[in-house]
C-alpha cells in the first residue's frame, strides 16, 4: 500500500525520525520504498495495512499527518466520495498538496452537490489545506473524511496529531524552567526516536503495541525539567536521569509524577524507588559503568544563558571555550559506559554572531570527538526559528 506522510517544520529531522522508526519495527521498508515529493511530504510503500500505519502517529513526533494512497491523481472526487458510508452527517474537506493552484472548498462543495448526501463541507484556513489542528478537531481521521490531492495521487486522511495532547505536555506541566532546560516535547520525542531506531535495539511486536518496558533504556544526564525522560516514558522505556543542579531534579521528578499521573502510564521502578532513577551527578565525573544493562543517551547539555542578542566577540571566545570542554569532558568520561553505550543522540549549540557568521560548537568539537573514540551517525541536523539566535544542531553519535 501507499501512504502520504506530511512531516512537520523541521522536515530533515522528521523524515530521519520516520525512517528509524519504520526501521526500527518491522515495517517491511526497502531502499526503493520511500520518494520525496517535497521537503514536507514523503511518498512511502508499506506492506502494512491502513490501522496499523495510522498507529504511527502516536509514536512519532515530526509527523502531522498520515494518507493513505486511494485513487489515482486524476480520479473523480465525487465517484470517491460516493462509496463513503453515510450513516450519519459527515463532514467533508479536501486538501492540496499538489503544485497546482486549486480551489478546495469550491471542489469539495461540487462533490458533494454530485453525491446529493447531507454532507457538511468545511474550508482549510492554511491556504487550500485544513490544518492540523482543523483536521483533529473535526476528527477527519476516525469520524469524518478528508481527502488530500498529492502529484501522485488522492489520498485519504487516516491518522492526525493529537495537538491538545502536546500541547497539554508543553505547557501543562507543573515545573519548567528557562536555564534548566527548556527542549520542546516534539523534539525530545525525535530525538528519542532517533537514537533508540539508529541502534536497532527497539523490539519489533507482530501487534504493534509501543516499545516494552523492559526494551531499552534512555539515559539523560542533563535532564533539566525532565522533557526527555517523559518522551522516553511514553514510549515505554526505562529511564535514567541526572542532573548537577538540585532544581532541575526536583523539577524533572515533579514533572514525570505529573505525567505519570495524567497518563496513566505504570513504570514500576519510578514508582517505588524514583531517586534511583532521577538523581543529582555531574556528568563530566558520574561513572557510567554502574549502569549495568545496554543504554542509549539522549539529553540536551547546557547551551549557555538564555539570550536574545546575537553574541559579540568576547562572548563568542568565551561560549567556545566554556561550552566546547562541558561537551568534550561530558563525551570522553561518558566512554566509562564501555560496550552497553549503544548510541548518543545529543543537541548541540549554534549561535549567531553579531558579525553575521555561526558558532557551531559541533563544528568546534568534532575532530576531538572522533578522536577519542565516537564516530557520526549523520551529519548534524539543525533546529530552530529565523529569530532565535541560539538554535539547535542534533548529533548523532556511537563508539567506533
């Protein structure tokens, strides 16, 4: 079967996510299965039926929405909208993913007069396309139909992301913290994602239920206020987490009870032993060969004070030399893990200067990094808006 999946902002980070997790579970994904149409939409063949591909949305966090390839691009709307079951009231929309220019609204309102069914038609506020938020709030996944006008064909919307539900865990949690860490779910979701799929050690359940408990462990020495670890969490992994401040643990633990609490989730060892698993260290001397099973790291270390300047000369020569060591002593004491270190997925700062050039603190660390033992998964992948002048680089890492 074909499906359409349409990635988020962060399109290369999303599409790297999307493949791990379709490699990481048997999705039966070849080198020829996946064509890119756009920078936001991937054309890709599965051997899976159309339930257990929408399933995917729940795991992913680049991913907005989900099509299942049903007609071939010049098909008539109104044939396709007939065999729809009409049991009740639908709504009806149509988005365009296409390059030409259409009017949607007009299309879907001509569909409908050709079906004659009591058949309500909504219009996209993005342009010619519902939006995300749109689509989950008309439930043009479950309850209703969308269709989407792809180069290749028509596709028909089975899964959306469920908007409320991070927004829920970027705004509701009980602690947050500017300095102590700030990294948005969506991210921390990828990045999950990313590592545990680069290492191949995700199990691959025939029913498609999220990763078991007992699967795989994340580890993330600079937890701040914990939005790695919920990530991890909602996948079903066991977590590690540390931090040098005493805040941002207290923050972290709070923020996980929270979760724990409004998910519903159960992780036995958080709940009868947590400051084992959340605890104060510093992870430049922590001793990583205490953890006595395969691990994976996914954090975000300190990227300096927040700022909304660009940085000058002297701040530039300072950042370089303080951050730079944080991440070069963190990494080579990091190699105390020996052989249960599987994979190191970690955010990197990139600061504009006030002389219209970056600071990559990657760039400036990369040859010592694979000097002391690390090589590179891919090349970095750089997240953040226009106006922020400290964004992100993602790296991927393992021991030679």
């Amino acid at each position: 079967m074909i499906y359409y999946f349409i990635l988020g902002r962060e399109n290369k980070i999303s599409q790297k996510e999307l493949e791990c997790v379709l490699a990481g579970f048997d999705f039966g994904l070849t080198d020829d299965s996946v064509s890119i149409l756009t920078d936001q939409i991937l054309e890709i063949k599965l051997d899976q039926d159309s339930k257990k591909v929408a399933e995917l949305i729940k795991i992913l966090g680049g991913t907005v929405k989900i099509y299942q390839k049903i007609a071939s691009a010049d098909e008539k709307l109104a044939d396709l909208l007939a065999k729809e079951n009409f049991s009740k009231k639908m709504i009806f929309a149509v988005s365009n993913y296409s390059k030409v220019k259409i009017d949607t609204f007009k299309l879907a309102i001509s569909a409908k007069k050709s079906v004659g069914k009591s058949i309500r038609v909504v219009d996209g506020k993005e342009d010619d396309r519902l939006s995300s938020a749109q689509s989950f709030q008309y439930k043009m996944d479950i309850e209703n139909t969308e269709y989407g006008l792809f180069e290749t064909g028509i596709g028909k919307l089975i899964a959306v992301q469920d908007i409320n539900d991070w927004s829920r865990r970027d705004y509701g949690k009980p602690r947050s913290d500017a300095v102590s860490g700030m990294l948005p779910p969506k991210l921390a979701r990828m990045m999950v994602n990313l590592a545990v799929g680069q290492t191949r050690i995700m199990n691959k359940p025939d029913n498609f239920e999220l990763i078991s408990h007992d699967s795989c462990l994340v580890v993330d020495p600079f937890c701040g206020s914990g939005n790695i670890l919920i990530e991890a969490l909602s996948l079903g992994c066991d977590l590690i987490g540390s931090d040098l401040s005493e805040r941002a643990v207290l923050d972290t633990k709070v923020n996980l009870g929270w979760f724990i609490n409004e998910s519903g989730i159960i992780n036995q060892k958080l709940s009868t032993k947590p400051d084992d698993s959340v605890f104060v260290a510093d992870a430049t001397k922590f001793d990583f060969s205490k953890i006595d099973r395969d691990f994976i790291i996914v954090s975000e270390p300190f990227l300096g004070q927040p700022r909304k300047a660009k940085l000058r000369i002297e701040e530039e020569i300072q950042a370089k030399k303080k951050i730079t060591k944080l991440y070069l002593d963190f990494l080579k004491n990091l190699l105390t893990a020996g052989d249960r270190l599987r994979a190191v997925g970690l955010v990197f700062p990139l600061f504009e200067l006030a002389n219209g050039k970056k600071l990559s603190i990657f760039n400036e660390s990369v040859d010592f990094i694979k000097e002391i033992g690390y090589a590179i998964l891919c090349p970095p992948m750089e997240y953040g808006r226009d106006y922020q002048v400290v964004k992100r680089q993602i790296v991927l890492l393992e021991q030679k």
